[in-house]
C-alpha cells in the first residue's frame, strides 16, 4: 500500500520504465521450484515486469499476473510473447481488487507488502495450494527495500499474517552471525492451504 500520497500508478509506471531488463527472480521461487505443481493455476500477484510470472508459465503453469503499472505490464507481455509462453497479464491494483476465494494453486507475492489483503491471499488459495512470499524486514543490516518501517515486516509477522496455511519453507536471518553472509533483509515463507480432508 503507497504510504507516500503519490500515485502509485504514476510512481511505478516511471521506476518500470527507468528500469532495465526484468529483474531477478525471487529467491523464494528459486529456492523451492521443487514443490511446485506439475499443473495448475498461479498468479504473480504486484507481479512488477514479471520475471516470476514468466518462471511459473516455463514450470508448466497457467499464469495470470498483475501489477499496477501498465509499463510493467506491457513489458512482461514482450517477454512472454518472445518466449513463446502464454500469460495472462492485467493492470489491477491488487489492494483494491484482491484475488477472488478458491482461484489459484500458487500464489507468489515478491517484494510487496499490504497487510489488509492477507485474508484474502489465504482465500484464494484452493486447497492443496501454495504460497510463495518474501518482502523486506525491519531488522536489516543494508538499506535495500522501502524506507518507511511501515512497507517492510516486524520480526516473524510474516508467520502470524499467514498462520491459518501449513508452513512449508520459512527464512528469516534477522542480523544474527556474520551479517556480511547468508540471506538479509528479508523474509520468506512457503505455505500450503490444508485440504478439508486433512485439517
């Protein structure tokens, strides 16, 4: 959620166009692309240029992505024509226009933090299915991510926000050790809806 009363659209639309090439991939995808789906539905939810969006479609997936930048969004749909690979991309401001209950398999969420829409993530997830998240922490050794304590996560509120799923993989390094290794400044969780049957 924009904190900063500038146009989110706006805001975005400028940093997509100023920006070169599709980003680097989540590591929380890229670390656990083993518990994937063979098929299915994902959704790369503030999916930015893409490059998430573009990885689930290579996995075999029926991939929509959305973001609130028409910039990032024509800029995925390049990539994916380029590649061969079918994606269905939208301009949607995901704050206002949360996915629908029951609607995906995968959900991965990258970088973007709004907290209201928590619920709804769980919702839309069918049962057996998987979210994928990681986005910036408070406790960081670095100045990478938003500046405002607000847009980035308190210590393990990754965990609460999603407590009703199964967690599967979470990190979360905090600044203990050797701040100059592992993985810093963020969080990240891989978490499974419970089928009825198992609950």
């Amino acid at each position: 959620m924009e904190q900063s009363g500038q146009d989110p659209e706006k805001k975005w639309n400028r940093r997509h166009r100023q920006a070169e090439g599709l980003g680097s991939p989540a590591r929380v995808l890229m670390e656990n692309l083993h518990l994937l789906p063979a098929r299915g539905d994902a959704l790369d939810l503030a999916c930015g240029r893409g490059v998430n969006a573009l990885l689930l479609a290579e996995a075999g997936l029926a991939v929509q992505a959305w973001d609130i930048s028409r910039v990032a969004i024509d800029r995925l749909m390049e990539e994916a024509g380029a590649r061969g690979l079918a994606i269905r991309a939208s301009v949607r401001d995901v704050t206002r226009r949360p996915p629908e209950p029951a609607s995906f398999d995968v959900i991965l969420v990258s970088h973007f933090l709004d907290r209201g829409i928590a619920p709804a993530l769980i919702d839309a997830l069918r049962p057996g299915g998987l979210l994928f998240y990681q986005t910036f922490t408070r406790d960081a050794v670095s100045d990478s991510g938003p500046s405002s304590p607000g847009m980035r996560l308190g210590d393990n509120e990754l965990l609460a926000l999603f407590r009703p799923l199964r967690l599967r993989a979470y990190r979360e390094e905090g600044r203990l050790g050797d701040t100059g290794r592992g993985w810093r400044d963020r969080a990240m969780l891989v978490a499974e809806k419970a089928s009825p049957a198992c609950r």
